[in-house]
C-alpha cells in the first residue's frame, strides 16, 4: 500500500478531529505506514481539537463533517477565527451538495469522502501537503452543478475582462494551487496574488476561489 517517497520529501504532520475512534485508529494505522505523512494528534473533541490545532500547528488537518458537540462547519469556522492557518481537509460521509459548498466557502481546503480507497487517501493527503485543492473525483460534477445553480440570475462569467496576469492565476486556481505557491510559481507577492484573486472574481461575478477553479476547468481554461 506504501508508495515509496523520495529521501528528501518533508514529513506532513497531520491531525485528526473526527468523533469516532475506529475511524481514528484506522487513520493512524494509514498513516503509520507512510515516511512522509506523521499523525502527531488525534481528538473526538472539537474543543479539543481546536486547542491542540493552534498550540501544535499541524500541517494537516482532517475534519468530521458531522459530529455531536459542534458540527464540521462550526469547528472549521473557530478554527480560523482562532488563526489555524494550516490546511484543513473535510472527512465525512456527507456528499450533500450544500455541505460540500458551505465548506469549501467557509475555508476549507478539500472535501474528501469516508468511502475512498485507503491508497486514494494518502494520494490525496500528498497533494493537500503541497497546497493543492483536494476534492474527491465522485464529488466535482456535484459541485460545479451547485455552483452554477446558486450563481442564479447573475451575470455569466466571462474571461475576456481578466488581464493576462489574472488569467495565469485563474490557470492555477484551477490546478488547486494555494496563493503562497501561486506566488512563487510567478515571481511574485503573496499579497499581489491575493489582490488578483480578489479582482478576478468581482469580475467573474464569482464568489470564491473554488468558484472560479471549478468554472475555469469547465471552460477549459486551466
């Protein structure tokens, strides 16, 4: 199950907040087996969660969408309101189309299903690690479907406004890159970037990032 990883790939340290424990134990067991991914904590609650992801600042953190004390969606929004700046990936069984959007929306990084292949998951994991969107395959029809029905009456996006900077960036939106590699992939500040983005998508009439990747991969712009 282990793909061999080169001598000088970097360990990932991961974390998981998830409210049952043989899903846990079956995570670490996983993860037990890879020399570049490290399960440093591993937490039923969120509470807890929380508190160790900003005293322990994990590469990585795997997230339940629905647990008993405080849904996904409200542990990732304390997450970040608490300054957990690492990526935080959805793990659950929910492939509601509302879930998969509100969570990508409130600042997660990817939303992966319970069901995956175990190899599918550290595949997943790896590319996270390199500030790659992360989403699984089953779930990309969904989402653009989504995506285009709650754009509603506004106006159809379109790139013939976007500066041939911003189509670069929108290039590598779309390729799930994060902005601090966006950054160094062309040269520039992590800040222009985020002034790019931010005028990409008033122009597209879009609302986030993942927006903007998911209907630049269906225009065949990536």
């Amino acid at each position: 199950m282990s793909t061999p990883s080169s001598a000088v790939d970097p360990i990932a340290t991961i974390m998981v907040i998830d409210d049952h424990p043989l899903l846990r134990r079956g995570v670490r067991q996983l993860l037990d087996m890879e020399d570049d991914l490290q399960l440093i904590y591993e937490t039923g609650s969120p509470q807890e969660g929380i508190q160790q992801a900003v005293a322990l600042e994990p590469d990585m953190l795997l997230l339940d969408m629905n647990m008993p004390d405080m849904s996904g969606l409200e542990t990732l929004k304390h997450l970040r309101d608490a300054g957990y700046g690492g990526r935080i990936i959805m793990y659950t069984v929910s492939d509601q189309e509302d879930d998969v959007v509100d969570a990508l929306r409130g600042g997660a990084d990817g939303y992966l299903l319970k069901d995956m292949e175990p190899e599918d998951m550290v595949h997943q994991l790896r590319q996270a690690a390199k500030g790659r969107m992360v989403i699984s395959e089953n779930l990309t029809a969904l989402l653009a479907q989504a995506l285009r029905n709650q754009r509603g009456a506004s106006p159809a996006p379109s790139s013939a406004s976007l500066t041939q900077r911003e189509k670069e960036i929108l290039r590598e939106l779309s390729a799930g890159m994060s902005n601090k590699l966006i950054a160094r992939k062309l040269g520039i500040t992590e800040g222009t970037v985020k002034v790019h983005v931010k005028h990409l998508l008033k122009k597209l009439h879009l609302r986030s990032r993942v927006e903007a990747a998911v209907w630049a991969v269906q225009e065949g712009l990536s």
